[in-house]
C-alpha cells in the first residue's frame, strides 16, 4: 500500500478546512508548496484526493515539504486562469480541467471524445500514462504531476427526460469541453459553457436545460435537488468523459533540492494514476445514489436510441480529427493510439 493509499485508508485529514497547512514541525520544513483548484474543500476532488496526497507528501518528506491548500478560487482569478497560475508562479500547483481552456490541449482531448472513453475512470487514466509521450507538448511549459480523468458524463435534465435522440433538439446543454461542444451541437442541442461551479444558478435560474456532468459533482453541488431525470448509455456507458490537469510551476519543480523532488516524482504520473483513477470510479456512487434518493429518474438508453447517440459520436470524431489536422496533428493516430490503449485496460 502506497502512502497515499494509507492516509485515505486512515482517514488522517477528514473535514480539515480550507487551506490548512500540512506540516510536521515549522523547524523541519524546508518547502511550503500552494496548490489551488475551484472547487470547495468538500468536494472529493480535496477530501478524497488532494488532503491525502498532500499528507502523503509530508509523510515521505518527513515534514520537509508542508503543502497549502486553496480551494473554490480562494487565491484570486477564475477557473479558466487556472492552468496560466500554474505556469507563471501565483500557485504552485494547480488542478483543474482542460475543458476550461479549450483548444489550449489539442492532444490530450483526445480522451475526452465519446469514441475513446469507455465509462471508467481508472481504464482511461491509465491509457493517458500509456500515450504520454505524445500528448506532452501540450503540456511542455507546466511540470505535469497526473493527467486523468473522470468516469464519464451523464446527461442531468431539469424538466425533459431524454430517452432518445429527439427528445434533446433544441434543448440549451452546459458543456464539460470543447469536445462536449461538438457533441451537444451533433445532437442539435444548443452548447453552453461555464465553469461547473456556476452550474446550480444555471439551472436553478433556467439558464440551461440540463448538463452533461459526471454524478460525482452532483453531492458538492447539490445539483441532484435541481434536476428530476438523468440520462446514461446503454449498459452504463457515459457521453465522453473529462480531462483533468493536476500540474506544477515548472521553475519551482525544478528549484527543489534532487531527493525533495524524487518524492514529488514517486507521488506522481503512472504511480498515481491506478490510485486516483480507482477513486473516481469509487466517487460516482455517493452521487449516484443522492441522486436515485431524490427522486431523479435513471434513464439507460435502449439499444435503438444507443445507436442513434453512437451514430453523431462517429460524427464528432471525424470533425475532431479532421479539426487536429488542421492545427497539424495527426488526429486519426492519436485517436488510434488513445482507443487501443484504453481497450488494453478496458480488458
């Protein structure tokens, strides 16, 4: 068991509060590292992950590196200037989502498309770590520590139940992605896009008709009270997924003394990845049965209206390609690559 995996197992840093600082002794500690992300310290992404990585940290530097959380923007900016706060210094480290600055990662959306996602968290995160090498430029100005992702979306509606292709035209759909986008616009839906933590007054006000979201977000956000249907695939399968960016000021990577970065390394990439990918399958449960208790109906498509979501998915990976060969990607071998490695860990 990794040290990660102890302090979950041990619960060492449940309901801590925003940004506390973890540290052995303020003598030992020889690095104080800021991490910053959007959403709030209850959320899964800080109690279930970020809390026990940052525990983990301290653990196997024995105090050396103490590490500050700041969550729900609190050192200032918007999601979107997330990833710019990474590479220019104001944190240094952040997670977010490449969705919130889009066409900024050309190679790693990839993952997100309908066609290559398969509906688990852990199989496609450990498909990126398999690709890595080719999706790194996208990433060459930060020092990446884990990109991952989610286990999927799934279509939350206020009103409209959406049980085939029909029922979705012309409904106003906040987007996850640029890929989501594409999707939401293949359906004849009309796409809107916002940061997640703007979703509750969206739909509470009628800005949107429904989101693609994954059910993990649905406790944090208290969207389950704000919908009354949810739409999955046949078989359980999720409309794309999303690609999240936990990464590090390069300069200040690079700064730490060599054995204080090694611990950065072994609490990162594919040491990680099987982990964190593992926890948010896990996180979907909570939110799912929230859900179910509220009174949200679960929709799973039939195999006639699977195959008619299927038809305008093929339809997205063709514009996303033919889009990657435009900014001179070879889009066709990074969708090749990405399905066969998550078809490797789908097996």
């Amino acid at each position: 068991m990794t040290s990660f995996s102890r302090t979950r197992a041990t619960g060492l840093l449940s309901g801590l509060a925003a940004g506390l600082l973890f540290a052995g002794s303020a003598m030992a500690q020889e690095v104080t590292l800021t991490v910053h992300h959007f959403l709030g310290p209850k959320a899964p992404a800080q109690a279930d992950f970020l809390e026990p990585w940052a525990a983990s940290i301290e653990e196997a530097s024995e105090g050396r590196i103490a590490i500050e959380i700041y969550p729900s923007m609190s050192l200032g900016g918007k999601p979107p200037e997330l990833y710019a706060q990474a590479r220019d210094g104001v944190a240094d480290i952040v997670w977010t989502l490449l969705g919130y600055t889009p066409g900024s990662f050309p190679r790693s959306e990839v993952f997100e498309l309908p066609t290559v996602h398969q509906g688990s968290a852990l199989a496609t995160s450990l498909a990126i770590q398999d690709v890595m090498d080719q999706l790194a430029e996208d990433f060459a100005d930060t020092h990446p520590l884990l990109i991952y992702a989610h286990a999927g979306q799934a279509l939350h509606m206020v009103e409209v139940p959406v049980r085939s292709l029909a029922d979705v035209a012309g409904k106003k759909l906040r987007i996850p992605s640029r890929s989501g986008a594409m999707l939401i616009e293949a359906w004849g839906a009309q796409p809107v896009g916002m940061p997640v933590p703007d979703l509750p007054q969206a739909l509470s006000k009628g800005a949107v008709d429904g989101a693609l979201i994954p059910f993990e977000i649905s406790l944090p956000l208290k969207t389950h009270e704000m919908v009354k249907s949810v739409t999955i695939g046949a078989d359980g399968r999720r409309f794309g997924t999303s690609v999240f960016i936990f990464t590090m000021n390069k300069e200040r990577y690079e700064s730490l003394p060599d054995d204080l970065r090694a611990i950065i390394d072994e609490h990162s990439g594919i040491a990680l990845a099987a982990e964190i990918g593992a926890l948010w399958d896990e996180v979907e449960k909570p939110g799912y049965d929230a859900t179910v208790a509220a009174g949200n109906e679960i929709i799973e498509l039939s195999p006639e209206a699977q195959a008619e979501f299927d038809a305008k998915a093929a339809e997205v990976e063709a514009r996303w390609i033919e889009e990657a060969n435009a900014q001179g990607l070879d889009g066709a071998a990074l969708v090749e690559a990405a399905k066969a490695a998550v078809d490797r860990h789908s097996n």
